[in-house]
C-alpha cells in the first residue's frame, strides 16, 4: 500500500520540539537570548533557528524547570514574512554563538511588540 509523502515544510502550530543530546542545553540559549535586550517580548524570550529543512521563529518562557522545548510560532500569524526571517539571518550581527540560532531583527521585534505586549 503506498504511503503519502510530505510535498511541503507546513506544520501546525503551535509545535513543540524536543531537543535531543546535539541541541543546546536550555542554561546556554537563554542566557545568549537574555543578554539582547530586544528579543524579549512580554514574558517570552524569541529567536529564530535555522536548520537544514526549515527556518523557524521560536519562543522559550524561561521556568524552572529542567525540560526544555523549542515552542515554533507561526510567524505568519504574527505579521512576519519569510523575508523578514531571512532578513533577520542575513543582517545579523553573530552575537548568537551557537550555530543555526539567530537573534531577531528590530523590525520583528517592532512586529512582535505591536501584537503581543498586551497579552
């Protein structure tokens, strides 16, 4: 019996990834991720990672507690484009040690702000 194969990289949203031992752990993305001021938008931290398949803008509300996820937003459903994710990753500064993260640009910062600072 034949199987259906994914034609697209759409996922529902919101989605939560598990890391697995080659992510990085929780202490060391947040602390990068705090130290920009700008990626912090009410009480969750964002930035965008950039893997082989897809190029997604995450999210992370620091707790206390020792599992961790990558919470994929949908960035359309805030505004963002794909050029502006891009844009992101190609101005960006290198400030983000840790490869295939990136923080987020001004602009969607100003476009996360816009939507979420009220929530």
């Amino acid at each position: 019996m034949p199987t259906a194969k994914r034609t697209t990289s759409t996922y529902t949203v919101p989605r939560y990834i598990m890391p697995d031992g080659s992510e990085p752990e929780y202490e060391a993305i947040l602390e990068q991720i705090q130290d920009y001021r700008k990626s912090q938008i009410g009480s969750s931290y964002y930035y965008i990672r950039a893997g082989e398949e897809s190029t997604i803008l995450c999210r992370i509300i620091p707790g206390g507690g020792k599992v961790f996820f990558h919470e994929v937003v949908d960035h359309h459903n805030h505004g963002i484009s794909d050029e502006d994710i891009a844009e992101a990753i190609k101005s960006d500064t290198g400030a983000f040690s840790l490869p295939g993260h990136y923080h987020i640009s001004p602009h969607i910062e100003k476009k996360l702000r816009a939507l979420l600072e009220f929530e």
